[in-house]
C-alpha cells in the first residue's frame, strides 16, 4: 500500500461496514477510526450494535469509537463502558465539551487507568501541551491534530504538527495523528515530517497506489481518460460548413 521507506501508519477512516471489511483485509490498514458524524452519514441508527458489528470484523488492529455526551462525568462513564467493549477499542474523546470546558483531566484519569485515549479535534499547539501534561507515560494515547482543517483555515499545518512532535517527546508512547487529510500529498508530509498515524478515507486510500508514478505516464493516462469519455458520451461538434449547408 505504501513504499517500503514509508514508515507512517495508515487508519481507515469511515463507518461503511462493507468498507471497513474490504479495508480490514488489506494488511497495510493499521487500524480503524469512527465519529457521530461519519456514523450519521452512513445511517448508523444503532451506536452499539455498529460497534459490535465492527468489533467483529476488526480483531486484530485499533479501533477508536468517541464519547458524544457533552458534559464531563456523562463522558467518562461513555469511556469506560466503550473501553469495556474489546481490548483494542481506543476512546476517543473531544478536547472540549460544546461549551469549550477542557477534558485534559479526563484524558488523564483514563490514561492512568490504562485506557487508551484518542484525544480528538485538535487544532492548537497548546492543546496538545494541556494533554501531554496530564497523560500517563506508561500508557499508549493518540493525538488527533485535525491538519487537514487547520489549512483549510489557510494556515500551513506542517510547522504546527511537526513543533506538536517535538512536544510530545515528553510522551514517548503516545502517538501523533495527522487527522483530516485532502490528498495523498498529505499522506507524503506526514511521513516526512515524523507522524506516526494518519487517518484516511477510502477514497484517498484508494488513491495511494500513485505514490510515486511517472508523470508523463499519468499525463497520458489522463489524455486517454478525457478522449475515452468523449467517445462514451458520443459528443460531436458541428461544423461551420456542416451548418450552413443545413
């Protein structure tokens, strides 16, 4: 799936269960990550009953599921009882509530109960610090830095993720995880810049066996694709002769 040198790993990122099967076969998936919304998008109606499905289907990799309560105790009681659904269940868990109340504490408490926490929508290099100060260093955690939206805001996210790296040293076992990517491009800095994890949809996925190919041949390849269309749609273009002699 990816180049030999590349040495990042790839989480599938969606809640299509025929997609998280066909995905989970595929030995370069590391694991598996969810969300309310992508849930939402594909009409999981049933939390629980999909995460059983899923659990099912992936027992050999990280799966991380999210808390959606909003008020901090409602959180961590959600927390425990996901964490108590598989030993490879990861709990990923808002920096903030909606009412912008920090759940660093939280994060600690479960990290140094053993939980492995996904700390998720991450934007700022001080988030990252609030959560690094309260996680336990024995025990695994994962940073999700959403740098995809973070350009979407017309910041380059590369110095932010690559200064949260130098952060997280204190950490040694917890992970950063470049969250959101736009292309396969992202996939390359990520890479290039330290990140251990990043999440990726499968359309992206699907797009990585391009890593590296020949431009002139992608060129090519795309002249054919625009001329192989035309000739599907039949499309013709009158002539001005044509014309004047209707």
């Amino acid at each position: 799936m990816l180049p030999d040198e590349y040495q990042i790993k790839i989480f599938a990122d969606g809640a299509d269960l025929d997609v998280i099967r066909e995905m989970a076969s595929r030995p370069g998936i590391k694991g598996f990550t969810t969300n309310p919304t992508l849930m939402r998008a594909a009409g999981i109606d049933d939390y629980h009953g999909f995460a059983r499905q899923v659990l099912e289907i992936v027992t050999d990799r990280p799966v991380s599921f999210e808390v959606f309560a909003d008020d901090i105790p409602t959180m961590e009681t959600q927390a425990r009882e996901i964490a108590s659904w598989g030993s490879n269940v990861n709990i990923k868990i808002p920096i903030t509530n909606t009412k912008s109340e920090s759940t660093a504490e939280l994060c600690g408490r479960l990290s140094k109960d053993g939980i492995i926490v996904n700390i998720t929508a991450m934007f700022t290099l001080d988030q990252v610090r609030n959560i690094v100060d309260v996680l336990d260093p024995n025990t695994p955690a994962i940073l999700s830095v959403f740098a995809g939206r973070i350009a979407d805001a017309g910041m380059d996210p590369v110095p932010i993720m690559q200064e949260a790296l130098e952060i997280m040293k204190a950490t040694p076992l917890a992970e950063l995880l470049w969250a959101s990517p736009r292309e396969v491009l992202n996939v390359v800095q990520a890479n290039e810049i330290g990140c251990q994890i990043i999440t990726v949809t499968d359309g992206i996925i699907n797009k990585l066996s391009g890593l590296g190919k020949d431009l002139d041949q992608f060129s090519l390849e795309t002249v054919e694709m625009f001329y192989n269309d035309a000739q599907s749609a039949s499309y013709t273009i009158p002539t001005a002769t044509a014309s004047a002699a209707e």
